[in-house]
C-alpha cells in the first residue's frame, strides 16, 4: 500500500477484526497490509466511504513441498509452581465469569492457599505477583487488573 498523498493519512482496516487497523502516514510508499480482507478510507472521516480491498488468496503448500514442522509449545509458566497457585487464586474471581468482581488481596490470597505446614505470607504473595508480571513482561506498575487480564487471554490460568 502507498500513500501518495502529501498530506492526508489513509486509515486501513481489518474487515475480519474491526479493532485490528494502522494508518498509513502520507508520502509512505510500500506498505505490507497484512490482511486479506480490508477497507481503506482518510482518518479524518472515519465513518466516509471506505474502499474494500480483497487480497491474493493465501498460498497453498504443494504435496511434494517440504512442510514446516510446528515448533513444541513454549510452556509459559509451570502449573506446579507457587507463583501459579498465587496467580491462579488471583485471576479466581474472574475465571467464575464476573469481569467487574474485585481481584483478592494479597492476604486473602496468602489465607486461601496457606496449610498446615506451609504458610504463605502476603508479602510473598506480593513477591510472587511481581514475578509472573515479569515473566509475562508487563511493564512495571501496570497493576493487577492487567496482570489477570493479560493471564486469562495467554491462557496461563484456567
């Protein structure tokens, strides 16, 4: 895609998933769409007339053509560990199906998950929140809302 405007941004849009799009500055030559079904229209009249693009049709991979092998899934984080029980009893609230219920505290997490034996701590469970936030590269302060949000669409927590 090119924008041979010198001054109008063109705005391009997934057809198949309306909230995936970028724009496309003016005077950018050869620009990859990377979808197959799209719409293109000015940024400064997002609800104008838009023109529907279809795309080549995607290559089929040939018999005789060696394929790819899929790579093994990469296991995000060990379901046997005490960060993902700590993870697991955060996301809990909204796993049962309630997008507005309040996450737990660190000490109701630390009061659900400590036995007999082995006490958990609310600032180890601070501790361990911190780490899976790390370890799915959430930028620093981003919250526990983000943290639940990002772990239930990853499918890290069930």
């Amino acid at each position: 895609m090119s924008n041979l405007s010198d001054q109008q941004p063109i705005r391009i849009v997934n057809m198949d998933d309306l909230y995936q799009y970028f724009v496309v500055e003016p005077g950018r030559r050869r620009v990859p769409v990377p979808f197959e079904l799209s719409q293109i229209g000015p940024t400064n009249a997002p609800s104008g007339s838009m023109v529907t693009i279809f795309g080549p049709e995607p290559r089929r991979v040939l018999a005789h053509q060696p394929v790819c092998r899929e790579a093994p899934a990469r296991v995000l984080l060990d379901p046997g560990s005490t960060y993902h029980r700590v993870l697991r009893e955060l996301c809990r609230p909204r796993l049962a199906g309630s997008l507005s219920a309040p996450l737990p505290t660190s000490s109701q997490i630390a009061t659900a998950l400590s036995s007999g034996r082995r006490q958990l701590t609310a600032r180890a469970v601070d501790a361990h929140i911190r780490y899976v936030s790390a370890k799915l590269d959430l930028p620093r302060g981003a919250g526990r809302d983000a943290l639940v949000a990002i772990a239930i669409r990853l499918g890290a927590v069930h």
